[in-house]
C-alpha cells in the first residue's frame, strides 16, 4: 500500500501560528453586552475548531495504530497478541482502535483518490468526515466539490446530499415520486428511509410497494409505506429463523397478504418475530439447564458429609436443576409474586 498525501491544514484560521495553540477567546457568559446571537456565533466557532482538530487527531491516531498492527501482523507472534497488549496500555479498546483505524483508512482512499484535497480536511466536522467515509462515491465526490469551494461541511449537509442522490437515481421509486422531489414537493428526506428498507425485500414485495407510492405520491403515504416496508423486512426475516413456521401446509406469503388486507401487519411482524426470540431463549435455557445439571452432579460427588454448607447450596439450587424448573417472579410477600414452573424434556429423556 503505497504512502498517501499527508495533510497538515490550519485549523485555526484567525491567524493563530500553531495547530496546538488552542487557546481561542471565549465569550464571558456574565456579559449582559453581548447579545445572544453573537455569542452563539462565538461559541459555535470555537466548537468548530475543537471539532476539526478532534478530525485530524483521530486521522493520525488511526493511522499509528495500523502501523502498530500491521507490524504484529508481519513479525508478532501470538495471533496479535502484542498489539491488543498495546492497545490494553493505552487504555484503548479493541473496538475504538479499529474504528479509528478505518476512519484513517477512509481518510487515506479519500485523498489517493483525489475526491479530497489536503486543505479540504478542514471543511468537515468529524461526524460529517465519517458520515462521508460511509457514503456512496457519488455522494463523496459531491461532497468533496463543497469542501473545495470552502463549504462548512456538516453531517446534515452530507446526509441532504445522500438523500438527494438515492432519490434521483434509485430505481424502486416511481417516476412520479422523483420528479415532486426534484421540484421540491416532496423532500428527498423521505425518500431514502423507504429506499433502504424497499431493498431488504423480494421483488415481488418491491413492486406492491412502488405501485402503492405511483398511486399516492404524497408524503403522507411514503411515510405509511416506508412502515409498511420496515415490517415487512421484520416479518421475512424473522420468519425464516422460526422453527415452528417450517412447515409444508404453512404459506407464509399468503399468511402476510391477508395481514397487509386486514391491517394487522405490525402485530404479525412482532408476533413473529417474538417467537424467533423465543425459540432462541429455549434453546439457550435448555443448554444452560443441562450444564447447570452436570456442574451440580460433580459437586455433589465432590462433596460429602464434611461439605454441610456446600450440600445446602445444591439443596438451594436444585428447584434449578431438576426435571421441573421453579422459579419465583418478584418478592414472595407482594400480591404481583408468581411462581413460574417449567418441565424440560428432551426427545432423549422421553426415548
């Protein structure tokens, strides 16, 4: 991986001579002088730079912790052992390291690409930078055109310009919906949420969607398909996950067109996908009942008449242990109190 462009740009645009002299005046909050406006504008400015230097020291932090990485990765032993030991040094965690390593990485295919100048880097607020990094490469080259012309580029400014683009070139939304966004009847920042969660879904699905919105190309209705859209995604993909629903007399598609005909799509999609849930908690419960089994059958075996307060604590967990599971819901003393019981069988235990 060839070096990229380093950049070095003067964040501190009222002439102050050093990246490090942060040492910017701040408005007196006691200063009845000073009308509310202006002191906004002074505090806004002063954030501004703390948030563009926050940028470029993440952009080099991320940057140092690659070299460090990459050097385990070519000559460490211990699977890079040495370099999570240096991050635990630091005080840093495994999940912060690698995001300021991608944003690094971001801002390096940025900057080889040409989509950024060096200088430019002081346009964004780090959130915007991200968000950027994240974007599509249309949407980085529109972006980076701004930050040329000296634009302050905000996470807003990044997401309009990405909303504006998925609107125009999408092609799940009908002609008649794109061109009220480009006269500016309806505002692309409706657009794009049901765009994402139009893709997530068969075709078939896409195109009952579209033809709901060609109908009613309002805002009011992009809203209720873009929910329409979000359950339905909720509904495929949990149903695919519940055990219960693999059967061959079942149809799940006709199962959900009948939901969307009588209205009740959302309580179908979070009954669904409460069933996932459950299958999973059973399957997690019976594992953990058969480990909870075996650990308290070896210290009984362990133990003896010389354990009496080991011995009273497998007496204390056996309502765990055993075939039927008891456990008490909330203080014994409230009228809310419940006794649960559950009976675990296996296929095994029934052969």
């Amino acid at each position: 991986m060839s070096s990229p462009r380093s950049f070095t740009s003067d964040l501190t645009a009222n002439g102050q001579d050093s990246l490090t002299d942060l040492s910017f005046q701040l408005p007196d909050p006691a200063d009845e002088h000073i009308s509310e406006p202006e002191f906004l504008q002074q505090i806004e400015q002063a954030w501004q730079v703390c948030d563009r230097f926050d940028l470029q020291t993440d952009i080099w932090r991320g940057r140092i912790l690659r070299t460090v990485r990459d050097r385990e990765k070519r000559g460490g032993e211990g699977r890079g052992t040495g370099f999570l030991n240096w991050l635990k040094d630091r005080e840093i965690s495994k999940s912060q390291a690698y995001s300021l390593i991608e944003l690094a990485d971001s801002a390096d295919t940025l900057l080889a690409e040409g989509l950024l100048e060096p200088e430019s880097v002081n346009q964004f607020s780090k959130r915007a930078f991200v968000e950027t990094a994240q974007a599509a490469p249309e949407v980085q080259q529109l972006v980076s055109e701004a930050a040329r012309r000296g634009d302050a580029i905000t996470r807003r400014e990044v997401r309009q310009l990405s909303d504006e683009w998925t609107a125009m070139t999408s092609d799940l939304l009908p002609p008649e919906i794109k061109e009220k966004a480009a006269n500016d009847t309806i505002p692309t920042r409706y657009l794009a949420p049901l765009v994402r969660e139009m893709e997530k879904l068969p075709e078939s699905h896409q195109d009952t969607l579209r033809t709901e919105v060609a109908l009613n190309p309002d805002v009011d209705t992009l809203k209720q398909v873009t929910a329409e859209a979000r359950y339905l995604s909720k509904y495929l993909a949990a149903a695919v996950q519940v055990q219960a629903l693999n059967r061959d007399d079942l149809n799940l598609e006709q199962a959900l067109e009948e939901a969307l005909r009588v209205g009740c799509l959302n309580a179908t999609a979070d009954l669904v996908n409460q069933a996932a849930q459950l299958e999973q908690a059973v399957a997690k419960l019976y594992t953990a009942w058969q480990r909870l089994k075996k650990l308290a059958d070896r210290v009984y075996v362990d133990s003896g008449a010389s354990t009496p307060h080991l011995r009273s604590l497998l007496d204390c967990l056996g309502p765990l242990s055993s075939e039927i599971i008891e456990i008490q819901l909330g203080e014994a003393e409230s009228s809310f109190s419940r006794t649960i019981r559950l009976r675990l069988l296996s296929t095994d235990a029934e052969a």
